[in-house]
C-alpha cells in the first residue's frame, strides 16, 4: 500500500509541475501577442510613412516642374 501511495504523490507533484508549466506557457502566449500587436502597430506606421513620403516626394517635384517654368518664362 505504501508504494501505491507514494506512486500517488510522485503523480500529484507531477500534475502541479504540469501546471506551473501551463500557466507559464499561457504568459508566453500572452508575451508574444503582444509583441505581434506592437509589431503589427510599427508596420502600420512604416506604411503611413511611406504614403507620406511618397506624397512628399510628389509634392517636391511638382514645385520642380513650376520652378523649370519659370525658368523658362523668365529665360
């Protein structure tokens, strides 16, 4: 009867290893939720940079076209 019980704690001590490691396997998960919601949030701004950027750029060679007319109107 003794080996029985001491089979039963050795399972017990098991099952609350188990346990320990589930809830820190869900804190992992939990970790890298949100760094993929950070990361997500960064792409997210890099593409509105880009826009922007692009816009800028558009923007700079619109004045460039206007600057080359008046170069030429004034030339």
């Amino acid at each position: 009867m003794a080996n029985l019980e001491n089979v039963v704690s050795v399972l017990e001590e098991i099952l609350e290893e188990i346990k320990s490691l589930n809830d820190r396997v869900d804190k992992i998960e939990d970790y890298l939720f949100n760094i993929k919601f950070d990361v997500d949030s960064i792409k997210d701004s890099t593409s509105s940079i880009d826009i922007n950027v692009h816009s800028i750029k558009l923007d700079v060679e619109t004045i460039d076209r206007a600057v080359q007319n008046i170069d030429i109107s004034v030339g």
